[in-house]
C-alpha cells in the first residue's frame, strides 16, 4: 500500500512539510515565537529547564531531523551552556537546510526577528517546490501512547490499535512504543515477544530500571491518576494489561535509547520497538517524535485533548460516553466496540486506513484546532547516578 508523502534525503519519509524555528533554550523562546507567528507551516519549540540543560539539545535536534520538518532555524540568545554549532552540524547530517541567529550578535529581538522572518520565508518558499508523493507505507514510522486511561481502554481502543500495529509491522512499517512504567506488572508478557534472548534482556531492564526509578524514598510506583480510578481501574497491573495491548503481537525488535546525550532513532526497515522515556504524555509524544517517528497514536478513555509540533496525533476513544461527549476532539471512535457493533479487527483496520489518509495529508482534529504542544523531560542526573542507571 501507498500514501503520499514527502521523500527525503536521508531515506526517510515525512508525513507531514514543515518548517522548524528551535530556541536553543527557553531565554530565546519568545524570539522564537515572534519569528513563528502567523506563518503558515511554522512552528516554533524549545526546551524549559534551562540554558544548561546540556543533554536536552539531543531533543531539539531529533525533533529538528524528524522527517515531518523540511527546514530548522536555530534561535540562540548567544551566551548558552547549550551551543548552537554542534545542533546545527548534527542537522545538516540530514541534508536538510538549516540557519542560524544569535540574538546577542545581531544586537536586539526586533532585528533578530526580522532576520529569523526574512531566512524563515525563504525556507517556505523552497518547501512549497516539494511536493506529495507516492511512497511505500513500508517507509512510515508511527509512535503508541495511551493516556487518560480507563477500563474501555484496554478493552476496546487499545486492542484496536494492536490490530493497526500489526498491520503496519507486516506491511513492512515500523512502530514505537514508550512508557515502561505502563509495562510494570506485564513483564512477562513483553519479555515473550522478544525477538532474541539479547532483545529479551533488554525488555525486562527497560521495566526493571523504570521500577528501580520509583523506590526512592518519597516515591512510589503504585499511584493511580483519577480519571484512571473514576475510569473502573483498580491496580497498576490492571492498567498495564491494557496499555501494551496496543504494541500488537510482532516481535519487538529492540529498546531505542533515550538517555544523556543518546536519543536512538526509530532503524529503517520496519518492526516493532520499545523506547526508553517517560509516561508524562506531551515529553513522551516529543521523544518518540524525536526519534523519528510520523503519526501517533493516542488512544484516551476519559478524552485527552492535544496535539504535538512535530507529529499529527491521532486520537481514540472507546468510551461510548467519551465519544458522545467529546466527538469534535476525537478522530477515531472505538466505542462501537463496548457497544457490540463492531469488531476489534474491523477498528483496527480502521485506523490504519486512517494512518494512511493522514500521512497523505489529511489534517487530524488537533491539527485543525492548531493543538502544537511540545514538552521536553529529561531524568534527573543525580538519582540515575544513585541508582546506577547511568
């Protein structure tokens, strides 16, 4: 099967032909944002955690290398622990284009805005000379995160995309799944479906170290949010039975890394991954967006309403009520399911026909209602030492 998309130079696909203004850190964001506004297919991101935040720049590059961005403007403020030259260099590896303005050089914001404007429309200009194309699905890479979970959720809309995983695995696509803590209380389930021992290993350090993350003193692991609670759930393995019913059944092929300085992106040639990182949605959409994935999936019970810079999200819901409620902030109803008119498979297949129509360019509900959330997280250094994770 096809879609239409945008071929890149490094061999992958974009789903999606943006342009991407990244302040180099959060002193430089509102230049960013000024330089961004009212342009169309701009967008504007940068991190929260400071000028020194050294290992989230491994972020905002893989955002920048996302095959969805045809162009990046690096926003710097000039005096930065993160330097803009070692960013931009990773990013020309690409072939894309990429520039570059420091504040502090060209001497004030509005100068630096008009000069970010001037490069920005230039990038424009030359990506509208691309244009859509036939593509083999086999060259699309599609992100699973599930949030704002209830009982509905392990039952209908996450089987539902484990049925569009699977399709996707088989046509030679390739799928990321995040949020080892959802995982916690599955282990034996996951560890099954590696592909190798080597792989299994893998596997079950991925949960393990997550578990070791929460036995510090003044954290514990077995929490629930309220909506999980209000949603039926009763244990976190409960939760965790129902969250990894979207990975599918494939083989997993390996665990991305996603630690200090080290963010893996998603191999060509398809199969089905685990990632390092976190639950947190919008940090967990940014580091699977990061590692190069196109779409993602969110199946959400009680309704999770955003969207992300990078990727178009596609939301499900198989919570008949959610959906009665919420249906002009939903793509995809899976309640039909709870509601015994439609099987998991005929969902599942569904979706992926809606992954296809979206990588071909149609515009998902966030993308209409311009939802363009991006959040880096990072682990705290110092406790991964503690724990001997580093």
């Amino acid at each position: 099967m096809e879609f239409q998309g945008f071929a890149r130079a490094d061999g992958r696909a974009g789903v999606r032909n943006r342009v991407l203004v990244v302040a180099t850190s959060d002193c430089a964001d509102p230049a960013a944002r000024m330089i961004a506004r009212g342009m169309d297919d701009v967008v504007a991101i940068t991190q929260h955690l400071g000028c020194i935040a050294i290992e989230t720049a491994t972020t905002l590059v893989g955002a920048a290398k996302n095959p969805n961005i045809f162009a990046t403007l690096l926003v710097s403020m000039g005096c930065e622990g993160i330097e803009a030259e070692p960013m931009m260099s990773e990013i020309e590896k690409t072939g894309k284009p990429v520039a570059m303005v420091r504040i502090q050089e060209i001497g004030s914001i509005r100068q630096t805005v008009a000069r970010g404007r001037e490069i920005v429309a230039k990038m424009v200009a030359e990506s509208h000379q691309r244009k859509r194309e036939a593509l083999d699905v086999s060259r699309l890479a599609v992100g699973l995160k599930c949030g704002g979970s209830d009982t509905t959720s392990g039952i209908a809309a996450n089987p539902a995309i484990g049925v569009m995983a699977d399709m996707l695995v088989d046509a030679g696509a390739s799928v990321v799944m995040i949020e080892p803590i959802e995982a916690i209380g599955a282990e034996e389930f996951l560890a099954s479906r590696a592909a190798n021992k080597s792989v299994q290993k893998q596997v079950l350090k991925w949960i393990n170290d997550e578990e070791k993350r929460w036995t510090v003193p003044g954290a514990g692991i077995d929490f629930m949010c309220r909506g999980n609670i209000d949603g039926g759930l009763t244990t976190l393995e409960e939760k965790a039975l129902g969250a990894i019913h979207k990975g599918g059944h494939r083989p997993i092929k390996g665990v991305l890394k996603n630690r200090r300085g080290c963010l893996e992106t998603v191999p060509q040639g398809g199969g089905f991954y685990l990632q390092e990182g976190t639950h947190e949605e919008i940090p967990a959409i940014t580091y699977m967006a990061a590692a190069g994935a196109n779409i993602i999936i969110f199946a959400t019970g009680r309704g999770g309403v955003f969207g992300h810079s990078i990727c178009p999200v596609v939301r499900v819901t198989g919570n008949p009520e959610t959906w009665a409620r919420m249906k002009e902030d939903m793509d995809i109803n899976a309640s039909t399911i709870m509601e015994g008119k439609e099987s998991i498979e005929g969902v599942g297949k569904r979706i992926y026909d809606e992954v296809v129509a979206v990588a071909s360019g149609k515009l998902t509900i966030s993308e209409q209602l311009g939802l363009d959330n991006f959040a880096v997280w990072k682990y705290d250094s110092r406790l991964e030492a503690l724990l001997g994770l580093l």
